[in-house]
C-alpha cells in the first residue's frame, strides 16, 4: 500500500466526515487507453492501474472511508486476447505476494468475489491465503471483484435458493431481500453508497447490479491510471452535494 502521496494526504476542509459515503465501489476503465495514449503496451497501463488503485485504498483510510469494492475482472474480460488475460492473471498473482504483509500491518481485511474457482489454481492459492490472512483485520475492508458478472451473481444466488427450498432448509414464503442478499457473493458486504466509474463511459457494465439500487453514480473522463486523492476529492465533493433521498420526500 505504500504510494507516493504529498497533496490531500489529511480530509479536506470541504468535506464533511458526517457526509462522506461508508462504501465506494469503482469500475477502473481505461488502462488499455491510456497506455494507447502514451505510446506504450496495454500492459503497462494495467500495472499503472494497479498503483492507482493502491493509492485509492490509502486514501480511504487516510480519509475515514470503511470499505472499497474494486472492479477488477469481469465475467466479459476473458473474451480478450488470451495474452492479456495471462498476464492479468500472474499481475494479480504477484500484487498479492507483494502487498500481503502491508495490507497486514495495515489493518486491511481483502475480500474477493465473484466466480473464484474459475480462476487459475495459483491464484486461487493466494487469494485465499490472503482472505485468511487479513480476515481480522477492521481498519478498512478492501473488496475486489474477480471474475465478477452482476447477472451470474442474482442468477447463482437464485439456484442456491431453490436448492435450500427444495431441501426443506428455507420456506418459500420466508424469501425476502434480506435472505436474498445471504445467497449473493456479496453477503455481509455493505451496499455502495458511492459508485465512480472512469474513463468517461456512461454504463454499469454488469457489476453489482442488486447492490447499487441507490448508489450515488459519479462518472470521469479522467482514465483510471490518472485517478489520484485530487480527482476522489472531485468526486466527493459531488456525492455531498447530492440529496438520498431512498424514495422519500
């Protein structure tokens, strides 16, 4: 988790504590285009990515932010060239050995979701020994969805149900949003209060289609490798500014 940080390291001023979202989710878009832009292999843009999002965590926890779900491979993704997704795969691999005893010390419990037993056996590995790890850990939960699909999500969700009916360990008439949301990947995670999506592209892409109900959405043209505490304070200041209202008056 060590960044470089020498500006906004402390709340500004012009935020309220009172105000500031519990839970941020991001939709990192725009490696691949901003490595484009720079002359330079997509997969460059991908590690700058991954020190964005490092930075982003610090600044969570500098600023009073409990928890932080990270778009990090979608469902979709593995229909991009098979050389991109390996190196993806070993990316993650080798940013979970690196930052392991960090986020440790650090007080940050990671959570993975999604479809993990899809995922490469070695990865598999260390993700687990960090869930393990960092399990008691209460400063800041970190959550990344791998192999994440919002739809593949509700629909295993909806199977894991039926089968407990069809078992006897769940009456029909007990299904309500809160049982629902005990079958979800996401069960026991907090609902985002605040979703940032990069890149400019104005769509959820399938990610945490139930749990976004009444997220705030804040989109920026700025490419996620360029997303630093200035740009979270942009959004931040626009998430106080809004009214939740949740349906009433």
């Amino acid at each position: 988790m060590t960044v470089n940080s020498t500006a906004l390291d402390k709340l500004p001023v012009d935020l309220e504590v009172q105000k500031l979202p519990r839970h941020v989710a991001v939709i990192m878009d725009g490696n691949g285009r901003w490595a484009q832009q720079q002359g330079l292999p997509r997969f460059i843009g991908h590690r700058r990515g991954v020190d964005a999002l490092k930075a982003l965590l610090r600044c969570c926890k500098d600023w009073g932010i409990g928890a932080l779900t990270a778009y990090a491979f979608s469902t979709e993704n593995w229909r991009r060239p098979m050389p991109e997704v390996e190196f993806l795969m070993t990316l993650f691999e080798r940013v979970l050995r690196r930052e392991l005893q960090e986020m440790v010390e650090e007080g940050v419990q990671i959570r993975f979701v999604g479809d993990l037993q899809a995922l490469p056996d070695t990865l598999q590995r260390e993700i687990n020994r960090a869930m393990e790890a960092t399990q008691m850990n209460r400063d800041i939960q970190f959550v990344v969805a791998t192999n994440y699909g919002g739809r593949t999500e509700i629909v295993q969700a909806c199977r894991a149900i039926a089968q407990a009916v069809k078992a006897g360990r769940l009456a029909a008439e007990e299904i309500d949003e809160s049982i629902f949301e005990q079958y979800l990947y996401t069960a026991g995670i907090g609902d985002p209060d605040l979703l940032i999506r990069t890149s400019g592209e104005m769509r959820v892409s399938n990610f945490l289609l139930w749990q976004m109900a009444y997220a705030e959405l804040y989109v920026t043209n700025t490419l996620w490798p360029d997303f630093n505490r200035q740009e979270f304070h942009r959004a931040l200041v626009s998430y106080q500014q809004r009214q939740r209202r949740f349906g009433k008056l």
